[in-house]
C-alpha cells in the first residue's frame, strides 16, 4: 500500500511517499543539500536540521516520524517569513565576519544548532550552554574556536546577555 | 619593496604565461593553478597574490579550479607547498602581465590580448610586490558555505545540474573484509538473481559493485549482496591494543642509515647515557565528509573518453593511474576537481574514483555517482601508520663556557651522541608513483595488480617516515636509522605531517627527559642547543609571551596543572613553530589553552595562516589525547565516531598564534614563504606530553594521552 506523508519543509507543505530517512529525502528528493552527510549514524551534526524549533540529526530520522511536524534546514534562510530567519541570517553574517570555517562541511549542521540554541534562550546565554548546544558536532578542521566566538557575537546582537563565563574562546 | 628571486618549482615545469593566465574580453583574469581547494582556503591565498601584482580588484580575479585539460600540471597538493609552488608561479606571471601591461600602454587586460601572445615564457627577471601583510580581505568562498550553497562534490548531480549528462546513476561497492580478499564465486549468481530488475551488479574478479537509479535502491542492493557474498581472506595481526608491538609482527623489514653527521667522540666519565621508546599508534585521517565521486564514459566509440569528477589531491596523478588500471590512453581521460569535505593527507577520494570509473564503463553514457559510506570512508582509506620511535643520547657537562665570539647557548651540557630510530610502514601510497594502480580496489579485480607497499618519498621531498627525524639541536654526532615496515596487511598513507608527528614528539619529550634530569629549565636547554636564530626567535618569543617561568612556577602550585613546550621546524626546511601546553590532568587530559609562535616566512593572507596553525593544532590536540585506529583479526573496527572518537567542543583548548614578521632581523626583504599547513601538529602533541609531565610527574611515551595510557605510564 503506498501511504503519503504531509509535513512542512521550510515553511512549505509537501506530499510525499518518500520511505527512506529524512535526510535521503531532504537532499535527493528535494534537492536541499546544505544538509550534509557525515556519518548516517547521528555521531557527527553534518546533517542537523530544526524540527518544530530542535535541532536534529536527519540521516536516521524516517520520514514517517515528520508527519504533521515543521521542519528547516538551512535554505530556509531565504524564505523572510520564517522565524527561524532573521537568527540564520545574523549567524551567517557573523561566521562571515569571523571566517568561522576552512572546509565549510560542518558549517550547516552548526548554524542550525546555534540557531535553535538563540531561539530558544530567554534573555541570557552562557558559554557553557553554547558549547553544549555546538557538542554534537564535529569539526575535523579545527575552527571550533571561531565557531565559538560568531555564536556569541550573534547572541549579543540577538539581544542577549551573556553570562559570566569561567572560560572564553 | 620588491622581493628576492625565488623560482617555483611549478613554473619550471609549466614555464609558459598562458599555463597561469588568460586574459579575458571584460578586462578580468583568469588564473590557472594545478593545486586543490582542500577546504584549507589556498584558493583565496593564491587570488589575493594574482591580484595584487596585476593590480586588480580581487573580483576582477577568477580562479579556475584544477582541471587535467587546462590546469598546469602542479603534482600533489600536499607537503604545505602550495604558496611555494602555484602561488610564487602565478605571483610571477602576474608581475609579468603587470609589466606587458605598462609596456604596451595598454587600459585593460583585455587589450593586452590584442598585443602580445601569451604563449611566452614567464619573465622570471621581472620584480614583484611586496605583500607583507597588506592582504588582508577575507575568504570569498565563506559566505556559499555559510549559505550551504551546493559547492562540494557531494552535491554534484544531486541539486547541480550536469547538462547535457543525463540519467544519473548511483553506484555502491561491495567488498570483503581486509587488504586483499578473494570472492567465493559459487555464490554469486545465486546472490544476484535475487536483486531488483532496476539493478545492475557488477564483478571482475573479488570486485563487486551495483548501479541503480535511486540512492537507496543501490544501498539496499549492495547491502544484501554484503550479507550474501562470502570471501576467502587474511588475517590480521593480533596486536596488543594499539598495534605497539607491530614492529614485531612485520614480516619484514627495510633498515637504512637516513642520516648521520658529525664526530663520534669519547665519552668521558661523567658522561650520562639516555634511552627512552615512544609510540603513536596508526591514525584515521576522519574526514567530515565520506568521499564521493561521478564519472562518465562517452557512449559513442568515436569519442571515447572519461570524465571523472573528483575531490583527489592530485588530478594528474589520479589521471595516470586510471589509465593504468583501466587500460586506456590517459589523454582519454578528463579529470575535473571539485571540492570536497576537509582533506588532511591522502583519504578515500583517488579510491573512490576508481570504483566511479570503473562503474560507468560498464554502462556507458550514464554518469555514476559513488557515495563512501562512513564504514567505507574508515575501513577503505589509508590509515596512517603506526610509529616507533627509540631515542638514545648520551650528555656530557662541560666544564668551561666557550671563552670567545658569540655566546651559542649552554655550554655547560653537550650532546655528544643522539640516536633516532624510527620503525613505521611508508607513508605513501599515493597514486601516480608505480607501474601499477595504486587504488586498492583494483587490486581485486582479474588483472591481478599487486599490492603495493606503502613508500617513503625521498628526503628532498620532506621524507615519510623520517620527516623530522634529524634533531633541530647541536649536536656532536647524529644518527637516523629508518626500518620501514614490510608485508603488514595495512594500506598505509600521507596524513598530515607525516612522520613528523611522532619524531617530533619523540624528540621533544626526549629533550624534556634529559631536561628535567639534568635540572634545567625546558626552554633555556633548547635555546642553548639551537643554532638558528630564526629558530632561537621563536622558542624565545613564545616564552616571552607566555611569560614562561612565572607561568609555569604558579602553575607548579595548583593540583594537576602543568605548562609544557615543544619546537619544531616542519620538514627541517620549512616553517619554524613552537607551542605551549596547559593542561589540567584530572582523571583525563584537558588541554586548556595553546600558544602558537610560527615563523612562515613571508606571510600571505595572515588570518589564513593563523587559522591553518590553530586548526593544525587543534587536530593535533585530538591526535594526541583520543586517537587510535582498531581492528579485529578481520578488518578495521574504528569504524563510526564513537568506535573513533575525535575531539568534541568542550575539549577544544583555546588557541594563540603568533606570526612573526615574515622578515629576518636587521633585515628589509622578506624570506621565502614556507607554508602554514602542518607546522603545529607535531609541536602540539609534544607540548602537551611535556605539559602533562609537569602536571603529574607521569612521562606518557604511548600516545594518545588516555586515561588508560596515563595508568600505565603511572605504574611502569
């Protein structure tokens, strides 16, 4: 029996039959690669997308598990009526500003965990929920440092206080 | 300003103006290099030095990325020779064009066409620009990153369209486990009839591969053939955890003298004998991103060609040895770069062309995808090898201080003697160099290529297994024995830094060893005992900043902390570094904080620079505390990041670097370029063993720094 799923992608409600893991629909049906594969096991963040405002990783998620449910990936931050928006945006104008990547392959699944973290805050952000937010994530580059500082350069711009901190990148 | 002539290695060999540039209608430029965006930004390094001497906008500047129809043939990019080779190649065709450009008159780029020929030999008299650190624009490459635009290979045929190739096809392979297996063909009917229609399996000998339509019908089938397919094959060594005795396991052995200089003299009799063995134990290079490639075979025989698309280091290498292992010309084949994840020595991308390659011929006129698993990226790229290092020097104290000329340091301690052996597989097996295909996979198939073992380049080329294996220390007699491992049934290959990794941090926790036996100071010992003054430069500049002996005197009074140094000079010939450690050893190792001081010469794009030290680094610092490849008597095991755990966000230490000025002392003209790339890994890995000694007074000779490691270490 063929079933259908409905879900929203970045803002947008789709129909799909898809029945492999979300990220394999993600990318190869729908053509959104900013969300990278990296391990299919969830060990790595390559392939983290928001769903309904959390960050996770898609590559073992099925599709059946998204019916109903919102989900965005990094293109979203083209669509200005998303909430998600305006936080991306800021985070990318920041990871420019820090030249927060060598490779860039990682660079995705951080923003978008970076961005449910911003959401998600309510007036203030410490070091330690920023680098909790980013652990799940790897970087074989080494720009974690960098990483570290755009994210708490877009957290001040978001309004946010950070807390005093017992260690700064 | 203008700089000292300095010929690149690359223009020799591709010595025409039109191999580099072409002048373009619009008055840009087109700028060719045969080296490879790795994700290290050497493209925009490379741009901004075009730019500046034809005196450009930096968008008025477009760089071509490599391709074997029109890109100088650059050899590897690899060795951190990619400013030395293509930058100083293309610095000098820009000066060049500069000039042709005064000297004609002319407005633009593009009525320059109209004047001159290109095809002339670059005009290596023409003087260039200084670039001291004016170059300071950011990489233009980070905001399609950041965007997650469609740049890597990865996405190549997923979301990027690749007209007027249609019908993509994706490709796995299917293999038994180990080096070399054999597939038991009675099954394999059996196993194929059983697949989807829209599935096509393939073999030639014990090497098997699907194409279908779809990603995860090429999934599923390969993986069902996986549990159906049986294989005959070798065992592996049953190692002690880590492989530390594999030296003992390896059938054989290549021993050779590497280096030896100066004079043997007599030990007096209150001269002190040192011996101590460390090892680092065989690596993942861990790339983010399994390697990926397309290819394409033109289905018409009047045209027959190959088109491969790849993330390799070297398209022109890879190039050769696809015509070998598939018998044809290999002017027959086009080989196209495109970027892939982070590349840090010779990973699953030249191997994964092959099975591409190899695919497509098989279904001419259809371009087949092949994605590496994580599981294939692990177990089928090369590891780099396991190392032994034996250090054994005898020291002497000296009465007297030299009585005249300049003071050259401690004269009170000699080294009279310093022996380095070093015990590892070869650090190459790169293709490109042999008679023969160097992609594992074609080794299976019924032509029967051998097994190649893996090889050390020649010392001129910065050595494999001995890079950095001859000290940076005065010393009155030296000795390197290399014995390169033969026969293990390890592919082994180049990650960065090769051996220098383990000689470094051989050498430095050995200088560390004498050190604090003799009741020195760590950086005043290696001050005494180094010659160079750009090296002297740096250790001291690094001390200073860190404000060494205080540091580490209040250091010395909190529980479990402990400051350490190491020093190097990447390859003996290119960038001078240093490195601090501090760490706070609780019931693990956690590297707080880095310092950095490099000399790289004449400085580029310096946040490129400083962002290739601290990454360096930072990959050492994983190196050094988590890494180690495992296997069972089957296969490789470090399969996933949890059997291979990589440093995490809460462990990454903050990092400093320093740049010193790309000029000597007393001096106007800058020095040579040296490149960045590699300079932190060894240096790093020492400082933190020797800042772990000072922490707990425990020498930890087996890397990585684990829990268990440092218990051992503790009770030995």
């Amino acid at each position: 029996m063929f079933h259908s799923h409905s879900l929203k992608i970045n803002g947008e409600s789709i129909q799909t039959g898809f029945e492999g893991a979300a990220l394999q629909l993600i990318r190869n049906q729908l053509g959104l690669t900013a969300s990278r594969y990296g391990c299919g096991q969830e060990q790595c963040g390559a392939c983290h997308v928001l769903i309904d405002g959390q960050s996770k990783p898609s590559c073992q998620l099925t599709v059946d598990t998204l019916v109903g449910r919102s989900v965005v990936t990094l293109e979203s931050a083209q669509n200005p009526e998303l909430p998600t928006t305006p936080y991306l945006k800021a985070l990318q104008a920041a990871f420019i500003d820090e030249q927060a990547a060598q490779c860039g392959y990682c660079t995705s699944g951080l923003l978008i965990s970076a961005t449910a973290l911003l959401m998600s805050a309510h007036e203030t952000v410490s070091d330690l929920q920023i680098r909790e937010a980013l652990e799940p994530h790897l970087c074989r580059c080494g720009t974690h440092n960098r990483v570290f500082r755009a994210v708490k350069k877009t957290a001040l711009q978001c309004g946010l206080k950070l807390t005093p901190s017992e260690v700064s990148a | 300003m203008s700089q000292l002539l300095q010929t690149s290695v690359s223009l020799k060999t591709n010595p025409l103006l039109s191999q580099w540039l072409r002048f373009e209608a619009n008055g840009s430029v087109t700028v060719f290099t045969g080296k490879a965006e790795l994700g290290q930004g050497i493209l925009h390094a490379l741009k901004l030095m075009a730019a500046h001497e034809l005196d450009l906008p930096l968008d008025s500047v477009h760089i071509e990325t490599a391709n074997t129809q029109n890109s100088p043939d650059e050899g590897m990019t690899s060795g951190s020779l990619s400013v030395q080779d293509s930058g100083l190649a293309i610095r000098q065709a820009s000066a060049h064009a500069a000039q042709l450009l005064k000297t004609h008159a002319c407005a633009s780029y593009a009525d320059l066409r109209s004047h001159v020929d290109v095809k002339l030999p670059v005009d290596l008299s023409v003087p260039t620009k200084s670039t001291a650190l004016t170059l300071t624009e950011g990489r233009d490459d980070i905001e399609a990153l950041v965007q997650g635009q469609p740049i890597f290979l990865h996405d190549l045929g997923i979301n990027v369209d690749l007209t007027p190739i249609k019908n993509l096809l994706h490709g796995r392979m299917v293999r038994g486990p180990g080096l070399r297996c054999t597939l038991r063909t009675d099954g394999w009917a059996d196993a194929v009839a059983g697949l989807p229609k829209e599935v096509q399996a393939f073999r030639d000998g014990s090497l098997v591969g699907v194409v279908a339509p779809t990603e995860e019908l090429a999934e599923k089938a390969a993986s069902k053939l996986q549990r159906l397919l049986k294989w005959d094959v070798a065992a592996l060594p049953e190692c002690i955890e880590g492989g530390v005795d594999l030296v003992e396991r390896a059938p054989a052995m290549d021993s050779q003298v590497f280096h030896e200089a100066g004079q043997l003299s007599e030990a007096s009799k209150d001269a002190k004998r040192y011996e101590a063995v460390y090892f680092r134990p065989a690596l993942h290079h861990g790339s983010m991103g399994p390697s990926v490639a397309l290819a394409v075979w033109a289905s018409d025989q009047a045209s027959s060609g190959l088109k491969v698309w790849s993330h390799t280091q070297g398209i022109f290498p890879l190039r050769k040895d696809l015509a070998l292992a598939l018998g044809v010309d290999a002017q027959q084949i086009e080989v196209q770069h495109v970027r892939g994840a982070g590349c840090y020595g010779h990973n699953g991308a030249d191997d994964v062309a092959y099975n591409a390659a190899w695919l497509a011929r098989l279904v001419p006129g259809q371009c087949v995808r092949v994605q590496w698993t994580r599981e294939e990226e692990m177990q089928q790229s090369p590891l780099a090898p396991a190392m032994r290092v034996k250090l054994q020097a005898t020291v002497q104290s000296v009465a007297a201080p030299t009585s005249s000329g300049p003071p050259k340091g401690r004269a009170d301690l000699e080294l009279l003697t310093w022996q380095h052996d070093v015990w590892s597989q070869g650090h190459s097996s790169r293709p490109g160099r042999a008679a023969t295909p160097a992609f594992k996979d074609s080794w299976l198939t019924d032509q029967q290529f051998p097994v190649l073992e893996p090889i050390n380049v020649a010392a001129a080329a910065g050595a494999g297994a001995e890079r950095n294996a001859i000290p940076p220390y005065s010393t009155q007699h030296v000795k390197v024995n290399a014995h390169r491992l033969l026969g293990l049934p390890f592919r082994t290959s180049a990650l960065r830094s090769l051996g220098a990794h383990a000689n470094v941090f051989a050498c430095e926790s050995f200088m560390d060893e004498i050190a604090d036996d003799q009741g020195l100071d760590p950086v005043a010992f290696r001050l005494g005992k180094l010659e160079d003054p750009r090296a002297r430069a740096v250790v001291q500049t690094l001390a200073d900043q860190v404000n060494w002996l205080e540091r580490r005197q209040t250091l010395s009074q909190k529980e479990g902390w402990g400051l350490g140094i190491a020093y190097a000079r990447y390859k003996s010939k290119g960038a001078y570094c240093a490195v601090v450690a501090e760490v706070e050893v609780t019931h693990q190792v956690n590297v707080r904080r880095l310092w950095v001081v490099a000399d790289i010469g004449e400085v580029i794009h310096a946040d490129g620079a400083v962002s290739q030290l601290e990454g360096g680094a930072i990959q050492s610092t994983s190196w050094a505390l988590k890494e180690q490849a495992h296997w069972d008597s089957n296969n490789i095991t470090s399969t996933h990041w949890d059997a291979y755990p990589i440093l995490r966000f809460s462990e990454v230490p903050q990092v400093q670097v320093r740049l010193m000025p790309g000029h000597s002392q007393n001096s106007e003209s800058l020095n040579p370029p040296l490149g960045a790339g590699e300079a932190t890994q060894g240096p790093t890995t020492a400082a933190i063993a020797n800042a772990v000694f000072h922490a707990v007074g425990v020498r930890v000779r087996q890397l990585p720094l684990t829990p268990d490691n440092l218990a051992k270490a503790a009770l030995a």
